[in-house]
C-alpha cells in the first residue's frame, strides 16, 4: 500500500522540490513559458505531495483582491491516477482561512471534473492563459 501525504511547506529545500515537480509538469510538458511559472511565490502558502516519501506533486494558493486562488496544481506524471492532486487539493482547501469570502482557481479544462467533486463549478466563458485553455471555477 503506497503511502500518500501532503505538507505544507516549511524549507527552502521542499520549497525547491515543489518548484522542479512544477518545472518538469508546467515548463518542459505543457510548453508554459518559465518566467510566467515563478510569479507571486513570496506571497504564496505552497504544498509538496509525498508517495512513500518521494516528491510527486505540488500546488499553492495565496490571497488576490477577489479572494482566495488555487494555483499551480501539478502531478508528474508517473503518479498521476493515484489520488495525488485530490491530495493536493483537500490539504490547500483546509488550510485557507475559514472564513475565506470567495475560493477560486483557473482550471485546465481537463481537470474541471477533479475540481467539481470538491464543490467548484465553471464561471464564465473558457480562456487562454499560457497558452493553454481554462475555465475559471468558484467553489459554492
């Protein structure tokens, strides 16, 4: 039985760890250039996913004008199908401040089912960013 867990990040060290699962999914997968990849990391609470102790997934939110937003959800792919950006997703929601107004994201189109069982529903026409088509979901 794999063993999955998801930390908030507290070093340096895990911080760079989210950053290459981001770079190897975001950057050399999906074509997204680097310098759009490393934006308001300062002003992010970051998450690293962990199956039996080995670096498999991360993501982020951080406060904006609108609310709280989800970001940089990203599986390598070896580890995708196990559970992991469901993971993901259940530690950064329980982490936002309860009483959080609006909770968002930008949502790749083939993730919006992932992010529906978790109570987001799509707002809006579909859009670009990256390079790469999104819907914007708002949990209800």
């Amino acid at each position: 039985m794999e063993i999955l867990q998801v930390n908030k990040i507290r070093t340096q060290e895990e911080l760079e760890r989210a950053f290459a699962i981001r770079k190897k999914v975001f950057v050399e997968e999906q074509g997204c250039p680097a310098d759009l990849e490393y934006e308001n990391e300062d002003v992010s609470t970051h998450f690293l996913a962990l199956m039996d102790n080995m670096p498999c997934g991360a993501c982020r939110w951080r406060k904006t004008e609108q609310g709280y937003k989800l970001e940089r959800f990203a599986v390598l792919k070896e580890f995708r199908g196990k559970r992991v950006g469901q993971a993901l997703l259940a530690a950064a929601l329980d982490d936002i401040p309860d009483h959080a107004d609006l909770i968002y994201l930008h949502s790749q189109l083939d993730a919006t089912s992932l992010y529906a069982k978790f109570g987001f529903a799509v707002e809006g026409e579909q859009f670009e960013e990256a390079g790469i088509r999104h819907f914007k979901m708002v949990k209800r």
